[in-house]
C-alpha cells in the first residue's frame, strides 16, 4: 500500500515539475514574441512616419513650384520633389501591405516622381512650358494634400491605440480584410479612395499611364488550360517527383497567369508557387521561402547555376550584368542578348540559395513585356570615336561593348557601355553609337551585398 502510495506522490510530483517546465517555456515564449512584435511595429510605424515626412514635403514642393518663377527655381524644386517622391516610395514598400490596398497610391509616387524628373529636365533646357503643365502641378499639388491629410489621421489612430501595424502584418499572411473595420487595412482604402481621380500623366517618363497599355511582347502562342498550367509548373521546378499540385488560381493584369501551388511531398519540403501565362505557358515568376542556412557556395558557383537553370528552360543567351546578396540568398539579374548586343530591357532575375545551390525564385515579367526580335541599326561611330566622347576628367576608361537601353518614354536606344572613374567613384556612361551623344549616367555602388547602379 504505502510503495503504491509513494508511486503515486512520484507521479504527482512529476506533474507539478512538468507544468512549471511547460508554464516557464510558454513565458519565455510569449516575451520573445512580444519582443519580435514590439520590434516590428517600430520598423513599421519609423517607416509609415518616414512616409508622411515625406509626403508632407512632396505637398510644400508642388505649391512652391507653382509659384517658381525662374527656370533655375524650378529645376531646385522638381529636384527635391524627384528625391522625396522616390524616398516615400521606399517607405510605403516597406510597410506590411499588399498591393490591392496601395496600388493607386505606389502609382501616384511614382508617377509624381518620373513626372518631376521630366519637366526638370525640361527646365534645364528651358523647353518648360507653363500653361498645361502648370494646371497639371496645380492638381498633382491637391491631390498629395489629401494623401498628406489622411496619412496624418491615420498617424493619429495609432497614436490614440486604435490601430497597430503589426496587426495588419499577422493578417497579411491569411486573407486581407477578413477582418474588417479592426484592422489597419481600412485605413489603406481609405486612402486609396483619395487616390482615385489622380490626373492621368502624359509626359516623357517610363511610368506615364498611356504605356500601362503595352502589349506584352515576349508572351507567344496559343492559349493553355490549367491542366497545362499544373504540368508546366511541375517541369520548372525541375523535379516532379517532389511536389503536387494543391490549387490553381489566376492572376490578371498586364500578363495574365494561372497561380499554381505546389506542396512539398517530404515533410521538410517548402510549398512554391508557380505564374505560368495564360497565352503560351511561359514562366512568368516563382517563389518559395525556407530559412536559409550558413553559406556554403560561393557567388561565381551559384552564378552558373543560375544560368544553368536559365538554359535549361531554353534561355541560352542571356549574360549575367548585376546581382544582389542578402539573407543567405544571390539575387542574379540576366539579360538577352542579340548579335552580341545586351538587351537590357530584357531581363530575368534568378534567386539561389548559398547554402545549398537550391533556386529560390525566378522573375520574368520584364523579359515577357519587352522581349522581341529588334531591328538593330548599324552603329554609325566606331567604338574609338565614341570613346572619345566621354568627359576627359574620367579615367581608367574600360568597356565599350554595345548594348540596347531602354529610353523614355518608350523607345530603345544603342549605345556604348563604357566603365570609368572619377576620383573614387565608379561610373557607367553610355554613348549613342548612331549619333555620339551621352544619352545615359549610371553611378556604380559596390559593397558586401551586390553591385548598384544609381
């Protein structure tokens, strides 16, 4: 009786144990999340304040252009209006929103930035007009005041506790607005809503609203059943053995795709989600997340890769000309080419994981919008003359290959790339090769995690 009786206070005993251990671990659980959320909501809320700073200048800019009465004034102000519209653009991507809740408001920065980067090249000229550009200003000027008003009122709910971004960041990752009222998100549309009748832009810049119509060049063929779409995304991932199909969606926009998504077999596998295009089954992006270990590969080793992977999905000429690193990944962007010529508006970026050499991600939206076979002209320079273009205070010249850039608002120029330097900056300049002219500056910003051009 009393052996049965001490197993018993052992079990007991135990029990207690565990239920502290437990008790203690989920503690210590639920402080780190409350660190990790605390941290979160300061990157969002530094990021959101950034963004009306930001807007709140771009509002005080557009009203002192219209009152600039000088060429010189007024290059000063687009300037600054340029940069600030480009740094709130910055801001809002790095808020946990989706595109359906900021895409008209991502639009009018961008739009307001290239708009302010033409007329000051305008301006520098002296080719600025004043009366439909100026009423232009004027509603460009209005609308950022509303934008302004109601990122300050939406600064003021979380002010107040109403609101915490992390919140939306947690919804984000399941089903937007399922919610409701709650959730930050309504503050978005809300905003959004002011966004709607922004005046439609028509200027010489790569974002102005007439080219939102753009065919997409590199998408071909007969359009595929979903049926083709699954077995298509199966064959890029390059192992079918691994992965079945769990659902298939679609996607419109300016290349319409079926959403394919793949769930990994094995257990440590990670799901992945494949575009396919509706017309022609071409790959337009894929995605998949896993943490990534400590790296294993070197950057030249997961280079080629990447364009093994290229090839193997019929890219063969295509020369790598940038690449990113970051959080374990190597970001390469490649380009076409044609009659040894790089087409630069033509590129795919492919991610590898260093730990593994696995391919992360792949996006081809800007090779299927742009790539075509060109009538390339003749250069009428040689390499030497236009060499000798280049301001003479450069040095250590290198390059000259030719290449095809993209010109606002849509065309295509050849040129010569040619690398140089100034003092310790490195820079990319490129010449016309049919008229000698500098059509194009590009600054090199090396560092640990890529190669930059600004």
């Amino acid at each position: 009786m009393e052996i049965r009786e001490k197993h018993w206070l052992w079990i007991l005993a135990a029990g207690v144990v565990l239920a502290g251990a437990l008790g203690y671990w989920g503690y210590q659980q639920f402080t780190v999340r409350q660190r990790l959320e605390t941290a979160l909501n300061n990157k969002y809320y530094r990021a959101l304040y950034d963004l009306t700073e930001n807007v709140q200048n771009m509002e005080v800019l557009l009203s002192k252009s219209l009152v600039a009465g000088t060429p010189e004034a007024q290059s000063t102000f687009l300037m600054e209006l340029w940069q600030r519209a480009m740094a709130a653009q910055a801001n809002l991507n790095q808020l946990p929103v989706t595109d359906a809740l900021t895409g008209r408001t991502s639009k009018f920065l961008t739009q307001v930035g290239d708009y302010a980067h033409s007329l000051m090249q305008q301006a520098v000229r002296g080719e600025l007009e004043s009366g439909q550009q100026w009423e232009t200003i004027k509603r460009l000027y209005q609308q950022s005041a509303d934008l302004n008003l109601a990122l300050h009122e939406l600064q003021s709910r979380i002010a107040s506790g109403q609101l915490y971004l992390s919140e939306l960041a947690r919804e984000s990752r399941r089903t937007l607005g399922r919610e409701g009222p709650r959730l930050a998100n309504t503050s978005f549309q809300a905003i959004e809503k002011h966004m709607e009748n922004f005046p439609t832009l028509i200027y010489d810049g790569p974002f102005s609203d007439h080219l939102g119509k753009r065919v997409a060049r590199g998408v071909t063929g007969e359009n595929i059943s979903r049926e083709k779409a699954r077995a298509r995304a199966l064959e890029v991932t390059g192992d079918r053995g691994r992965y079945v199909v769990e659902r298939v969606g679609e996607s419109r926009g300016k290349i319409p795709s079926y959403l394919v998504e793949l769930r990994p077999l094995r257990k440590d596998g990670v799901p992945v989600t494949v575009a396919i295009t509706r017309q022609g089954g071409h790959l337009n992006w894929m995605a998949s997340g896993r943490r990534i270990g400590n790296a294993t590969w070197s950057m030249e080793k997961a280079r080629q890769k990447a364009r093994d992977y290229l090839a193997s999905l019929g890219y063969r000429d295509m020369v790598p000309v940038y690449y990113e690193k970051q959080n374990g990944l190597a970001v390469f962007n490649f380009a076409a080419t044609q009659e040894q010529v790089v087409l630069y508006p033509d590129q795919i970026k492919v991610s590898v994981a260093l730990d593994n050499g696995q391919i992360m991600g792949i996006e081809a939206s800007s090779y299927l919008m742009n790539h075509s076979r060109r009538e390339l002209p003749r250069p009428r320079i040689g390499l030497q003359e236009a060499r000798q273009k280049l301001n003479p205070r450069l040095k250590e010249i290198k390059g000259g290959r030719l290449v095809l850039i993209p010109v606002p608002p849509d065309r295509e120029k050849l040129a010569y790339e040619f690398q140089a330097r100034l003092d310790r900056d490195l820079f990319l300049v490129y010449i016309d090769a049919l008229d000698g002219r500098e059509v194009q500056i590009l600054r090199v910003v090396r560092n640990p995690e890529g190669i930059l051009t600004l």
